[in-house]
C-alpha cells in the first residue's frame, strides 16, 4: 500500500480527534482551517478521499469546487460580519459519484464540510427529465404525423424528426410500387428529399425483414460499411460510423422501414436510443399506414364517384340537352337525385331521357340510384313502352334488400322536322314544365305512381311538341322544397319555377337551366337544402338539311 503524502499530526489515530462528536456520522465529513489545512475526518472521508491526512493543504486532496466553496466561507472578519447568510450547499462529482457538500463555519474558524452523496437522485433526475423530453417529442411528433393524411407529407416528417433528433440522417423507406421504392431522405438541417430507388432490400442488414414488419436488428449487427449508397443522404458527413434499422409498423400491415444514420465522428446508437427509435417508429408508421388507407380509400371513392355522378349533357340529333346536380351537402359529391341521356343508335331513334329521386340523401341514396340508373340502362331495349319499363324496375326493386323508394320521369325525345316530340311519362315525380316562345309556361299532363313500393303501378303518358326555341324543364322537388327566403322557411315553390321559367322563352338549354338554378340558390341563401337536379330539353333553331351533295341521308346542323 502506498504511503500517504502527508504524515498524521496526531499520534491517537490518522484521521480524527478522539472528541471529535463527527466521528461516527456515517457520511463523509471533513475538517478544514481557515487557512486551507485539513484538520480532521471521519473514516467515510478517508475511504472517499484516500490523500486526505490531517495537515494536507485541503486543494491537494479534494476536488477544486470544494476548495473554492471553503475559500468563499473562510472570509476575513470584515467580511464575514457583512455575509451573515448561511452558505448554500455546493455540488459537484467526486469520480462517478456526486455529492451535495454543506459547510458549517465554527466559532474557531474552522469548517466542517458535510459530505451527502446524491448520485442517486441525480441519476433518476436526469432519467426523468430524459423521459420528460422524449415523452414530449413523441406527444410533439404524434401531433404533427397526424397532421395531414398527405402518404409523402408523413414521410416528410418522418425522416424530418428522426433526422433532427434521433441520428444525423434518416431514411424512410415504403412498400415498394413495382420494382422501386418510394424512399425520404433527410439530413438534420435539411429539407427532405423523394425519390424512387430500384434497389434490393437485402442490400441493407435487417431492412428486407423490417419492410416484412419483423421485429428490428439490433445495431451492433450492422456493419456501417455494408450500407449501400442509395441509403445515404447526399452530403452526409464522412463514412456511416452507426445505423439503426427499424419497421414502421401500421395497421394490420407493414408502413415500410426508419433507417438511422450517424458518422464515426459521433457515437454509436445506445440500446436505450433504439428502443426510443422503435417507440418512434411506431407512431411514425401508424400514421403512413392511416395515410395509405385513406389514400387508397378515396382512390376508391373516387372511382366510384365517377360513375354515380350525373354525366356532362350535350346536344345529340339535333336537340339540345342541359343538366345541373347539386348534392344536399356541400361534403358529398352524390345524392338520391339523378338524371341520365341515353341516346338513340341514330336520328330517327328516341333518345330517353330519365330523371329521378330516390327518397333520402347521401350514399345510402346513392346506392339506390346506381342500381336504378343500371337497371333502366338494361331495360332500355323496351324504352318504346314507358310503362313495360317501370313495371319491370318497380319489380326489381320491391324483390331487393332496400326499403327506399323513387319517384322517376321518362321522357322520349325524337327530332321530327324542326319539331322535337317528347313522350313524357311520371312514376310519382312532379310533372315537367313546358315554356312557349311567347313566355308562356304550362305543365305536361302526366302522372303515376312511384316506384319500390306497391306491386302494381300506373302510369299515364302524354305527347308534347316543341317548337323551334321552346324548352321542356325537368326538376326534382329539391328545387320547388329549397326553404328560403326573407324568414328562412318558405318554399321555392312551382310557381317561382314557372316565373324564372317564362324569362327563359328562346333561350338555349343550358341557359335556363343555369337561370332557375341560380334563382333557387339565391332563394336558399346559407341555409340547408335538399337535393336539386334540373334537365333541359330544347328544341333550337337548326335547319335540317335532307340530304348532303344530293346522295347522303339528312343531318342536322347549327
């Protein structure tokens, strides 16, 4: 054992006095002068502060922040008399341990330093505040993955906060599209980068597992070198000295893969930075698996969509079609109010004409009207009998599963020399308006009963000639029930359709259907409103030419 470098003063014992009342305090305690000389310690000092012997110059054998604090306490009588506040304890390390040391000026001069080690409740301190502030980046980062159901903007962000406070670089990596893979690079301080890699997942240790959704490869069995030149950012800082491979788990399947990437010159992942790298992951991948499904969700939709929606109207053989749908809210794109043209092979062929409304609003209705508008499509080689037709659908709907019923308009449209002929027939629906050249307006006489609800239906048609310039309008009762006004709750109304109606008188199609539109939305206003559709039918001002050089069959022209 060596010798210490300062023989004992006191030949009772190395370390204490014999009265020393301190002796026994089973924390360190240590005695020094006013003029920086050890005076006395316990034995927990001595075991603590090997060199230290009565007699050493206190500097020499304990840390600096405790020979500064005693050289703070031990002032000149001058100075003492002004600092009459009790020191504060002083912290500081002695080797892995911390200590709190509370000195005690005694009447003599001298000081008794108290030495309380509290490396413990530093250790759970620093732990909790750790927590604390992963704790908080993960609330921080939930919120902003949550953000936006955008697929690449939750890459963004991925790679955006793992970049910024879990590596120096990070890589998202997604389910492959083909035979490439939609890949987020970022580098701490940078904006992101997309890109589409033709890569091997096996290229990289553990990612063809972690895109599988296999539990992560710890880090210690990556070997930095074999990461492949397409995971690395541009500008990344020197070699890869650490990587951290981890899977984005989402719902019910894999979101894709977290790469985390740091250089030599800083250090290696610890284990409890890739478990909080995986309890990142997690809410990551939650939130790119949210954002796929709702992508693929509202591709669906739309598709869908597309086909329930009524179709653009135009003029086919010579008459002039107009069209206007707006659903009851302004969030849904479809209704229980449809309309359809189905045109004749040729110009001496009907054209039909269909307009309905399913009784309810939103997708349950619009279920209701794809199967109606697919079943009239498959009737319509029996379009020459209005009535055979409804019969026919109205069976089809009393033996479905749905309990809704429609009310339905057939209107057959054919060219007949610069006349247009309706057939107009109503199963239940409100009769369509007729308006003159000279302004005047009258309603067809047509009237049934709806259809989905009792076995039998009637119906009765009516015949009805246009004139060059006349217009036949078709409208469902979201138009005539549009509650308005100057109080809010009055009706639309029949005859406020008639009246927009009769300043229509020579217009195109598309005009008055646009005009009485536009009166029932103002009529409206911001209040709420049922389904609204509108059909124009218009016989326009064409020549028909009965032949073209004499040989080919007439057509008609503007």
């Amino acid at each position: 054992m060596d010798t210490p470098r300062y023989a004992p003063t006191d030949p009772s014992g190395p370390c204490l006095a014999p009265d020393a009342a301190w002796g026994a305090a089973p924390c360190p305690v240590l005695v020094a002068g006013p003029r920086g000389d050890v005076l006395g310690l316990n034995p927990a000092a001595a075991a603590l502060l090997p060199d230290a012997v009565r007699g050493a110059p206190l500097r020499d054998v304990v840390p600096a922040w405790i020979a500064d604090a005693h050289e703070r306490i031990v002032l000149p009588p001058t100075a003492a008399a002004r600092g009459t506040a009790r020191p504060q304890a002083e912290h500081g390390s002695l080797g892995d341990r911390t200590f709190a040391a509370h000195g005690s000026r005694t009447a003599d001069g001298n000081v008794t330093w108290w030495l309380l080690e509290d490396t413990d409740r530093r250790q759970a301190e620093a732990a909790l505040d750790s927590e604390r502030e992963r704790t908080a980046f993960l609330a921080g980062a939930s919120s902003a993955l949550l953000a936006s159901l955008n697929l690449e903007r939750c890459m963004e962000v991925t790679a955006s906060l793992a970049a910024e406070h879990l590596a120096e670089a990070a890589v998202v990596v997604a389910p492959p599209r083909g035979r490439r893979f939609p890949v987020t690079h970022c580098r701490s301080g940078d904006r992101p980068v997309h890109r589409l890699v033709e890569a091997r997942p096996a290229e990289v240790p553990g990612l063809g597992e972690a895109l599988r959704g296999f539990p992560p490869v710890p880090s210690r069995w990556i070997d930095p070198a074999a990461i492949p030149g397409w995971v690395v950012p541009d500008g990344f800082p020197g070699d890869v000295g650490s990587a951290v491979v981890t899977p984005l788990p989402g719902h019910g399947v894999p979101a894709g893969a977290l790469v985390l990437l740091r250089s030599r010159e800083d250090r290696a992942f610890s284990e409890s930075e890739e478990v909080f790298a995986r309890l990142f992951a997690a809410r990551a991948g939650a939130a790119m698996s949210a954002a796929r499904m709702y992508a693929e969700q509202a591709a669906i939709t739309s598709t869908l969509m597309r086909e329930l929606l009524p179709p653009p109207l135009r003029e086919v053989h010579g008459v002039e079609f107009a069209g206007s749908y707006r659903p009851s809210l302004e969030s849904e794109h479809v209704g229980g109010d449809f309309y359809d043209v189905h045109p004749g092979a040729d110009a001496d062929q009907e054209t039909l004409v269909v307009l309905g409304d399913v009784c309810g609003k939103g997708l349950e209705a619009a279920v209701l009207t794809g199967k109606i508008r697919n079943t009239v499509q498959a009737l319509l080689p029996l379009a020459g009998d209005h009535q055979r037709l409804l019969d026919l659908l109205n069976g089809a709907l009393i033996n479905s599963h749905h309990t809704r019923f429609a009310t339905l308009l057939l209107v057959s449209v054919a060219r007949r020399g610069r006349n247009v002929h309706l057939r107009v027939t109503s199963a239940g629906h409100p009769p369509p308006l007729i308006v003159r050249d000279d302004g005047s307006v009258e309603k067809v006489d047509t009237r049934g009963t709806l259809v989905g609800v009792f076995p039998d239906i009637t119906s009765v048609t009516a015949h009805v000639e246009l004139s060059p310039g006349e217009t036949c309008l078709l409208f469902t009762d979201g138009v005539t029930e549009a509650r308005g006004g100057p109080l809010g709750d009055e009706m639309f109304g029949t005859e406020r359709i008639e009246e927009a109606l009769a300043h229509c008188a020579g217009m195109p199609a598309e005009a008055a259907v646009s005009h009485v539109r536009m009166l029932a939305e103002q009529w409206v206003g911001h209040g709420r409103y049922d389904d609204m559709a509108l059909v124009a039918v218009t016989a326009p001002h064409h020549a028909h030419l009965s032949a073209v050089h004499g040989r080919t069959r007439g057509r008609y022209t503007a």
